[in-house]
C-alpha cells in the first residue's frame, strides 16, 4: 500500500499501514520514511493529534 496520501488518509488506517510496513518491509520508522520521501514530522504530528505515539523500543505507534 502507498502512503503518498498519508497528510489526508484516515489516521486509523495511516497509523496501521505505518505498523504494518515497519513489522513487515522495513527495519525502522526512518527506513519507512526515506523509502517513501515523506516528512517524519508531520506523519509523526498526524498520528499524535489522532492518540497515537511513537514507541521505538518496539518500532509501533500505538
């Protein structure tokens, strides 16, 4: 799945695609955004304003 939408996709859904990605394709949350060229900040920010946290001791936002 694509993530070029992920300033205006669900957060719900962004925040599983993310979880999804990083368990299956990708070794990090910084692997996951240099592959896709998109800004950590703001995908960071957009899942925080929706309850969800970074934990990269287990590499979710939960």
């Amino acid at each position: 799945m694509n993530l070029s939408k992920y300033e205006t996709m669900d957060p719900v859904m962004l925040m599983s695609i993310v979880n999804m990605k990083m368990r299956d394709e990708f070794e990090d949350l910084d692997s996951l955004i240099n592959y896709f060229e998109i800004d950590k900040e703001i995908l960071i920010n957009r899942l925080k304003q929706a309850g969800f946290d970074y934990l990269p001791e287990v590499k979710q936002f939960r």
